[in-house]
C-alpha cells in the first residue's frame, strides 16, 4: 500500500494564461491601418515602430492618477482597465492518491490505485466586465426613446470596460 497528498497554492496572480494588470504602467503601442478595405497594413516589421501608423504612448508619472486613461463622457473611449479584486481569497489544491498492490496465484499482479485533485476558491481564468449596460439602460436604448449612446449608458462612460480580475468562482469536484 501506498499514498501521498499535498495542498497546493498557486497564488492569487497564477494563471495558464499569464494576465497583468498594466494599464498606466506599461507602454502602449494603438496599430491602426489608414485603410483596412484596401489591404493597407497596420503596421510592417521594416518600420521598427519609427514610422507608419503606430502610436505610442509613454504616460508620465503626473498623468498615472486616478482618473487616468479617462476620457469625457461621449468622447471615444481609450482604455479597459483591469484590476484585482480587493480582498480576493488565494485559491488552494489538495492531491492526494492511494494505491494498493496485491499478488495473486499464477503470478499475477491486482494493482488499485486513486488519484484525486479538488480545488478551493480558484481562480476565473475570464476578467468580469462591471461596465455593462444596465437592464432598465438597454430596454431604454432598445425603444429608441433616447439620444445617449450604448457607451454614455455605461455606469462607467470614460471607459470602456472595466474589468476585474482573479475572481473566486467555486471549487472543483
């Protein structure tokens, strides 16, 4: 007979996919092509960023505030920020197995053996958007009784969507 278990915490920002949270701590490059339709291409290797159609964007430590990336409400939005969940709870794995060997007559091998791996608290591997357009917001767009746009119906009109991440969706069975 034999056995073994462990728990596992891969932590709070593990993930297959890795995913960061970066907005206003990176830089950004927009590719936009001047005309798609006509196979003009957004960007090519020879430009090496210098020339074409790209548009970085190094932010200064005096626009990293609060509001940054925020643009007026109407206006074409420029960033879907993403953040942790504040007091997200660290998912955990606990492995175990079990196996047993006996020998029968005829020199013949019985092996069962059990091998589990149950999950706590993990982690959605999807951002939740909490910058959707309410029910009683849609139903209004829908009837056409208003001038506002799907994006100034947002509860967050300066962004586009605002995500959060490393929500706890449940366990394993």
């Amino acid at each position: 007979m034999r056995g073994g278990s462990a728990i596992v915490y891969p932590g709070e920002y593990d993930a297959a996919t890795p995913v960061t949270a970066f907005t206003g701590f990176s830089n950004a490059t927009t590719l936009t092509s001047t005309n798609s339709a006509q196979g003009i291409p957004a960007f090519q290797l020879q430009q090496n960023q210098t020339q074409g159609t790209g548009q970085t964007f190094f932010p200064t430590r005096d626009q990293l505030t609060p509001g940054f990336g925020a643009v007026p409400a109407g206006s074409k939005v420029t960033v879907a920020p993403q953040f942790y969940k504040p007091k997200c709870t660290n998912g955990y794995f606990y492995q175990a197995n079990l196996d047993v060997q006996q020998v029968l007559p005829g020199n013949l091998l019985l092996d069962v053996g059990y091998l589990g791996t149950f999950g706590h608290h993990l982690v959605s591997p999807d951002p939740e958007n909490i910058n959707q357009i309410t029910p009683a917001n849609l139903a209004l767009l829908a009837s056409g009784s208003t001038s506002l746009t799907a994006q100034e119906l947002r509860p967050f009109p300066q962004f586009g969507n605002v995500s959060y991440l490393g929500d706890d969706v449940g366990a394993s069975k």
